[in-house]
C-alpha cells in the first residue's frame, strides 16, 4: 500500500521511524554510558569497600589508607552549610513572594539571583578564599567551606522556596487575612508550613549537589591528607557543647577523591574509586529522598 | 467568659498591647527578610569586588599588555609570563568540544522527549534527569581520566595520557541533562496551536519538530545551550584531572591543556601564602573567567527575556 | 444619597430598633481601569441576615471584598465611597484605617471550603492564636463552643486532632464556618458558602445559618433566590455593579419594583 505513496511522502514516513528509533536508542544508549562508567567506578572500588576502609585515617600506603576523617568533614561541612543557606534562602525567598514591592530593588535582587545561579562554583571558593580564610581571618576551616557551600546553594534555595510558596493556593492566604492574621503570622502560621514540603525538597536537592562540590573546597584551602578528626562538638562539663570543631582544617569525600586520582599510582585510583562509590552513593541516596518526598507530597496535595 | 453581647463588640477583640507588640514583631520580620534578600546583591557585589580588588595590584605590575598580548603562561618561573590566552584555550577548546557532543544529542533528546516519548516515559525522564545531574563532578573526573582515555587511547593510538578530547567528551555528558531539561521547557512554551496546524497539514512528527517546533522555540534553545556553555566552561574538576595541568597555547584535542579553572585548582591545592604572587594570579585568573561566563549568561538572560516579550 | 437618607427597609416596629453594623454608602470600586462597583449604598442591620443576589459577575463577592478589605492583597485596586463598621464607625476605606483592625472585628467564610493544611482543633484555634490567646482551657472551650455553633462537634469531637483534610466538603465548610465564628466577630462575610456543596450538606449549612442569625451579623452572598427567601431578613439586587433593589426579604423577592430584578427572578423561577 504504501508503494503507492509519492516518494517524497514515502520518505518522510521512513525518517519519521528512523528518528523514532534512534529517539528509543539514544536515551538507552546514554544510560548504558552511564551503567559502564558506573560499573567500572563500582568495579575498581568494590573489593576496598569495607569496615577498615570507612574507620581508617588516609595513610601512605594505599591498603592502610581508608576516608574516616573525609565523611566525617563532608558530614559535618554539610550540617553547617544547611544550617546557614537553609534559613537564609528561605528568608530571602518569603521576601520576594510575599513583601517585595515592584520595583527596581526588587527586580535588581531577581536577575542578581539568577546570574549567582550562573557563577561558577569555583569562583565561589576564590570569594571565600579572600573573604572568609584570609579576610575574616577563619583560616581554612569547616565554618569557611561551609560559609563558601552556602552561598553556593543560597540561589537554589531560594527559588525552590518561591516556587513552594506559589503553589500554596491563593485561598489559604485570603482565609488567613480575612482571619485578622498580619503578613507574618499569615506566612509563619500558615503557608509555610504549608509550603513546607516544598521548600524541603528543594534545599535537599541543593544540599545533593554540595556534597558533591570539589573545586570551591579546594579554594578554600581542603586538605587531601588529614590524620585526625575534628574535635567533639560535646563536652563532659557545661555548657557541654564546644565549637571548636568548626574552626579545625578539613577533608571531604570529594577532595579524599580527587587527592588520590591525582597520584600516579594506580593502587591510589581504586581507593579513589572506593571513596567515589561512597560520594556517589551518598549523592544519589539525597537526591532520592527529594524524588521521594516530593512525589509524597503531591500524593498528599487536596 | 467571652460572648457576644448586645453590644456587639467580640471580647477576643486583643488588647492596644498586643497589637502593638504584633505591630513591632512584623516590622522587625520584615526588616530581617529585606536584609536576607539584600544579602543575595552583596554577595554579588563581594565576588566582583574580591576578583578586582585582588588582580588590581597584579595588572598594575605586570601591565594589561602583558596578559592580553601573549600566549605563554608561566606566571610562577624564575622568568615569568602572563599570556591568559594559553589557558582561555584551554578553556574554549574542552568546551566547544562539550557543545559539540551535547548539541545534537542535547536537542534529539529534548525533541524525542517533547513529540515522541509515551507520557510515562516522559514522566520517568525528568527524575532521570535530575539523578544525573547529582553525579558529583569528581566523579565525572574519575570516568574521564580512568575509563574514557584509555578507551580513546585504543581507538587513537598515541593520544596521551592528559588530553582535551576526553575532557571534553565527558564535560559534554556532564552537561547534557542540565540542556536537555531548558531545551525541552521551551519547547514546551511553543503554543499548542503551532503544533496543532502543522500536523493539521499533514506533516510526519519529525517534520513538525524540526520543521516548525525548533524554529519556534528557537530563542529559548539558544539560551539553554549558551547556560549550558556557561557551565561547561566554568566546570573545574573533569578538566583539571584528565586534560592535565600543564598551560599551552593550543585548540588541538588531542593534546593536554590546563583551563583557567584546572590552574587556580592547580594553584590552590598548593598552600598559597596570602598576597603572593601565585595567589594573586589565582583572582586575575577567576576574574577573566567571571568576564567569560557572565558574557555568556547575560547573553543567554536577554535571549530568553526576548522570547518573553514577544510571547507577551 | 447618604445613608441617613436611606430608606430602612421594613416599616414594622421590630426592624426600626435594630441598629445598623454596617453603613456602606456612595461605594465604587476600580480594578485597575475596569470599574467594577457603582455608587453601591446599602444598610447592614445588626443580627440580621442581608443577602446579596444578582447574576454571577453582578459584583456581589467584589462588595463583600471590600467590606474587610480583602482586595488590598492584590495590586491595582481602587476604592472610593465609605464604608462604616458600627459602633464606632470605624471608617473601614480610610486610607489611615490598617485593614488588619477591620478584619480583627470581621470573619469571613468563602465559595470554597478552605481549610488550613493542619488538624480540626488547630483550624478553630488559628483566630484566637492570631489574637495571642494562649491558654489552653480558654482555647479548648472556645473550639469546643464554635463547633458546636457550627453543628460540627457531635461528629469531630473524638477525632480533634485528625486533620483537616479528612472532612467531607459539607463538613469542611463548618468547620470553615467554626474557624470564622471561633474568635467572635462582630459581622460574618459568607461568600456562596454553599456553591461547592451537594444538596444535603446545603441544608444543613442552612439550617446552621437560620440559628446563628439571633447571634450574629450576617452579609451572605448567593446565587440560590430560594436561599435567600429561606433564610434572610433583608436582600439586596445587584445588576452589573449597581445596587438596583433592596428591601425585606418578603418584598424583593415577592413584589420585585425594578423590572430588572423581576427579569431575573423569573428567570430563575422557570
């Protein structure tokens, strides 16, 4: 039948299936890229992945070496980077969405948010770098890299926060005025904590992507080669708590990674491998949860 | 006990003082989320700040010419040399390398996602995408210098161990979601009657994506790439661990070259005493990469509000 | 026409001792350049239901907006005229007037149920919270009373701390009546509470309105004219943003003296 068709018709038929086909091969093709770089960094890194190799300081000789003092700092720098973007990016945002006049302070702010997006993260080090190492003088420390990360993150988390306040429907904003509640108990009380779910989804999005930053820990001075821990954040006596361990140098998974693949030695390579599966794991495992709880929320949603 | 009486007025009327501590608390709020909003300009201001302040001194001692007129950068030998352009090569070679892979497969797969894919595929392609995007950029790194090289290396006997072309082939992948995901949303910004009138006419799902949607949606996939360029050019670790370290003036893949983001890792990973001349190479460094990218992404914001306008 | 003017409605003894809760005169109303209200003068009678009625886009949810300024949260709008809330005459419009004092004294129900993504008992107590009541006792008696007001307590008083959500829409929509009438306000806006509801919950809303009218000040807006002949007191036609008739429920909706007033009802009557 269709040998009847114009030839001209004909084929356009036959590109049609042809990019049909290809559209199916490629998006295969890309996760079977992706299956075999994984599973060589999975390969190369598996045998090294143990106990010893999570409770051991880096070492000299590559099967003493293990990435304790490395998920201890990425743990910790997270902790603080979240501590300070979280409530920063979220108040920024609320001021945009909800106290903002139209203006040009206002659009000012706007583009200056998404072309912080576009800086590259390691012009982000440098800024800590000069500011916050040498500057504030807090020397390369865990509250630096953490500061640095926070900034970072500080655009993502704003725009997840306007984008959560905007699908809180306009009829719980109206029912809370017409309640007598002012601008802030109406955004405290009740569209953020309506909003909430969003906004979380969004910053554990971006706290995904910092675990994974290298370049600006690099800049702000991370060392590949730690023997010790932090100091307990604890203490026996009161007040109990100490702060000291924000002011201690640090490593992090990433930069443990990128110490070792730039040795030459390929013994060093695969415990980079090994360090990567963790990193990787721990990546994904964060950005699963945001998949999660956002698909959650939208069950949940009236 | 509190009822409304014949004189209509509530008893849960709050008192003059409560009022106005309520009044003080909204005023401190408010004030306290201007300073969070405010702090975004700052921070823009410190980085612009910071990258001239500190290469400032340094220009002035070596002079603009020095950096701009030369191809050689040595700026830590006994005999030293500032010519920016043999790392800008660096930069733009992996780069366009990136966009050369990215591009086509960037918008094929934005067009299959658009026109062709079953909703449910198309559902699943988004968290795909995003799971992507998480992949640390060490990691990235890891698979350019340890599995994508020695592959080339099979394929191109000779090619050495630090070269561009697996730099940039990975910086590609890296960036292909991040593409993929702007291009297809302004794909989708194209009005459905667009769509509509061309297969109204006959025309195959191949003709109307290529024929009809791509030149529709033409300003908004330009800007996505050029974001996407933007962020290949300012990626650090794929290129400082497999294109190597070693400045030179040179476009051919096949070589090894530093970027201007592989030189202050480079630089940084070192101990820098503060004020040297190392550390103030780093700023003149990161401000010519901020020049680049904020070219890029500016050109890339106006495209895009172009698109807006018209679409208004 | 001033509202002193204004003829009261009923002649009869009862309604000449009920005082006024809401003089609204001379009222127009402006989104952006579109005018939307003209020259609205109305009376709102203390403890009494006034209905509004007239076609959809007639500007009977855009006067009640007005009332406890629930246009300010958009750009673009424009008052002009007065409205007073008695006693005291606050003067609502009043540029000097901070809107959030007259929504303290006003609560307000909607088309929609619109419940607080939170618990029952936290969607009663969100007023009074607001107002800074904190003591628990007095929070837990005031819930319990509002929702008994709001025929609504037989059936949450087990499950207080369930959330909101959980509710059918009839039953969403008293416990948004409950939310309103939890801190005690001096005037009630309705907003065609029932537009979202089936026909059994529309009675029950109904009911609940006709026993909280000896309470309460009532401004009810809705399309339904059987509703209106069923529960107000005194009704008010609006015809594309003008106030065309008001009187006693018995006369506007039985012998209707504005031609336009008596197209309509017969058109809803057929």
């Amino acid at each position: 039948m269709s040998s009847t068709l114009p030839p001209r018709i004909r084929r356009a038929r036959l590109l049609e299936l042809a990019f049909g086909l290809f559209g199916l091969l490629l998006p295969g093709a890309a996760a079977f890229t992706l299956l075999v770089l994984m599973f060589d960094l999975v390969r190369s890194g598996l045998p090294h992945l143990d106990w010893d190799f999570l409770s051991a300081f880096p070492s000299r000789r590559p099967e003493r070496a293990g990435i304790l003092p490395a998920w201890v700092g990425s743990l910790a720098i997270l902790s603080v980077t979240a501590a300070l973007a979280v409530p920063l990016g979220v108040a920024a945002g609320l001021y945009l969405e909800a106290y903002a006049p139209r203006g040009a302070f206002t659009r000012l702010v706007e583009v200056n948010i998404a072309n912080l997006a576009g800086v590259p993260s390691i012009l982000y080090g440098l800024l800590g770098l000069a500011l916050f190492v040498d500057g504030l003088g807090l020397g390369a420390s865990i509250l630096s890299a953490a500061m640095v990360l926070a900034l970072l993150i500080l655009p993502v988390v704003i725009v997840a926060t306007r984008e959560a306040l905007r699908a809180v429907p306009r009829t719980l904003w109206e029912a809370a005025y017409a309640l007598g509640a002012d601008r802030r108990q109406t955004l405290l009380r009740f569209v953020l904590p309506a909003a909430a779910p969003g906004i979380l989804t969004g910053v554990i999005v971006a706290l995904s992507r910092a675990v994974g930053e290298t370049a600006p820990l690099v800049a702000v001075g991370a060392l590949s080669f730690i023997a010790f821990l932090p100091p307990s954040p604890l203490r026996p006596e009161p007040p109990y708590v100490d702060a000291e361990w924000l002011f201690s140098p640090f490593t992090a998974l990433s930069i443990q990674m990128f110490g070792w693949l730039s040795r030459p030695q390929p013994a060093f390579h695969e415990l980079a491998a090994a360090a990567g599966v963790v990193l990787l794991a721990l990546a994904l495992l964060i950005n699963a949860l945001a998949i999660v709880l956002r698909l959650r929320a939208r069950r949940l949603a009236p | 006990m509190p009822s409304v009486g014949a004189e209509g007025l509530s008893s849960f009327a709050p008192s003059a003082g409560f009022l106005r501590r309520r009044r003080l608390l909204a005023g401190l709020f408010a004030a306290l989320l201007w300073a969070a909003a405010a702090l975004s300009v700052l921070i823009t201001l410190a980085i612009v700040a910071v990258l001239i302040g500190e290469s400032l001194p340094f220009l002035e001692e070596v002079g603009l010419s020095a950096v701009l007129l030369d191809t050689v950068w040595t700026p830590l030998f006994a005999e030293p040399r500032y010519g920016i352009w043999a790392l800008v090569a660096g930069t733009l070679t992996t780069t366009l390398i990136a966009l050369a892979l990215a591009l086509p497969a960037g918008l094929a797969l934005a067009l299959y996602l658009c026109e062709y894919a079953p909703p449910r595929l198309r559902e699943a392609a988004k968290p795909v995408l995003e799971l992507l995007a998480a992949v640390p950029t060490v990691v990235y790194g890891y698979f350019a210098l340890l599995v994508v090289t020695p592959l080339l290396q099979g394929l191109i006997p000779g090619l050495p161990p630090f070269n561009m072309l697996a730099a940039g082939l990975v910086l590609g992948v890296m960036i292909l979601p991040y593409a993929v995901s702007l291009s297809e949303d302004a794909l989708r910004a194209v009005p459905r009657e667009l769509r509509e009138a061309a297969y109204a006419l006959g025309f195959t799902r191949l003709q109307t994506g290529l024929g009809v949607m791509l030149p529709a949606a033409r300003s908004g996939i330009v800007s996505a790439f050029l974001l996407a360029l933007a962020r290949a050019m300012g990626e650090t670790m794929v290129v400082t661990l497999a294109a190597g370290q070693n400045p030179r003036f040179t476009f051919n893949p096949l070589e090894g070259a530093a970027t201007m983001t592989a030189y202050i890792v480079q630089v940084s990973f070192g101990d820098v005493p503060y004020g040297s001349r190392a550390y103030r190479s780093l700023f003149v460094v990161a401000l010519g990469l901020f020049l680049c990218t904020f070219a890029v992404n500016l050109l890339a914001t106006l495209l895009s509000r172009k698109r807006s306008h018209r679409g208004a | 026409m001033t509202v002193a003017a204004l003829p009261i409605p009923s002649r009869t003894a009862e309604a000449e001792e009920r005082p006024l809760k809401l003089r609204i005169a001379n009222l127009s109303f402006w989104y952006g350049r579109r005018q939307v209200l003209f020259d609205v003068t109305l009376p709102v009678r203390e403890r009494r239901i006034t209905a509004l009625i007239g076609p959809s886009g007639c500007g009977k949810s855009t006067l009640l907006r007005c009332i406890n300024r629930l246009h300010d949260l958009e750009p673009g709008h424009r008052y002009q005229g007065r409205i007073l809330l008695e006693p005291g005459g606050l003067d609502v419009l009043a540029p000097h007037t901070d809107p959030l004092l007259v929504r303290l004294r006003i609560g307000m129900v909607f088309q929609k149920p619109n419940p607080f993504p939170t618990s029952i008992y936290e969607n009663v107590a969100a007023g009074l919270r607001i107002r800074g009541v904190r003591k628990r006792a007095l929070l837990d008696e005031q819930v319990e009373k509002s929702l008994r007001r709001a025929g609504l307590w037989a059936e949450v008083k087990d499950r207080l701390h369930d959330h909101a959500f959980n509710l059918s829409g009839g039953q969403q929509q008293r416990l948004c009546i409950a939310r309103a009438l939890a801190p005690e306000p001096e005037l009630l806006l309705l907003d065609e509470p029932t537009s979202a509801l089936d026909p059994a919950a529309t009675a029950h809303i109904e009911a609940l309105l006709s026993e909280l009218k000896s309470r309460y000040t009532i401004l009810l807006v809705t399309h339904l004219m059987q509703q209106a002949a069923r529960i107000a007191h005194d009704v008010a036609f609006l015809h594309l943003g003008r106030l065309v008739e008001f009187g006693p429920a018995a006369e506007v909706l039985v012998r209707p003296r504005d031609p336009r007033t008596r197209r309509y009802l017969a058109g809803h009557a057929a």
